[in-house]
C-alpha cells in the first residue's frame, strides 16, 4: 500500500490536485513517524554517558537504529485512522460554521478511503 500512496503522491502532484497531495502526504508521514523507534526505547552497545555529553554515540554509524518494520495491516490500521481523524474534525469545522474547511476535511478522507477495503 505505502508504494501505492507513493506512486499516487507523485500522481497528484503532477496533476497539482492539492487535495490529494496533502491527504498522502500526510497519511506518508503518519507511516514514517509510526516506523520511528522511541529514543528512550532503545540504547546502542556503543553509546557511554561522560561529563560532557551525557548519552553519546561513539563509533561510525553508532547512532543508527533499525526502524519498525510494519505489516500491510498496520498500514491499513493507520490509513484508517488519519480516515477516521479527518471524518470527525470535518464534523466539528461543520458544527463551528467553517464548512470550507470541513469540505476539504472530508475530500482529503474520501482520497484517502480509497486504500481501505470495502466496508471500513
């Protein structure tokens, strides 16, 4: 799916369709930053604590950390829920009169839906 979102992206902004471009773009970040391991989650081999800088990294390539790697349910999960986010702020822009907003709200939703299965 995330090459999928990719090829679309570059898609849409060729076609400078800017609905699209921000739905993906930000649906792409939410995959990047749920990928992204927490830094108090893991400490390298090499990492020492001195008096001056308190948890550096020594050693070329020390400070590297593997990043998540996410199933294509996990993929579907956070579509869904940037889908889900985008459908109840549209809601709530609806209900404070800025119904520009909540239109551009729901479009982004609609182009995002389109990665999720029937039904969800």
């Amino acid at each position: 799916m995330r090459t999928e979102l990719r090829r679309d992206l570059t898609a849409a902004i060729k076609d400078r369709d800017r609905v699209a471009v921000a739905a993906l773009r930000s649906a792409l970040a939410a995959i990047e930053n749920a990928e992204a391991v927490p830094v108090d989650q893991h400490r390298k081999a090499g990492e020492v604590s001195g008096e001056h800088v308190a948890a550096a990294a020594v050693g070329l390539g020390a400070a590297e950390v593997e990043r998540r790697h996410l199933t294509e349910a996990d993929v579907r999960e956070i579509v869904a829920r940037e889908v889900s986010e985008r459908t109840a702020s549209a809601a709530e822009y609806e209900r404070l009169g800025r119904g520009d907003d909540a239109d551009r709200l729901r479009a982004e939703a609609g182009v995002l839906g389109r990665y999720l299965p029937a039904g969800r």
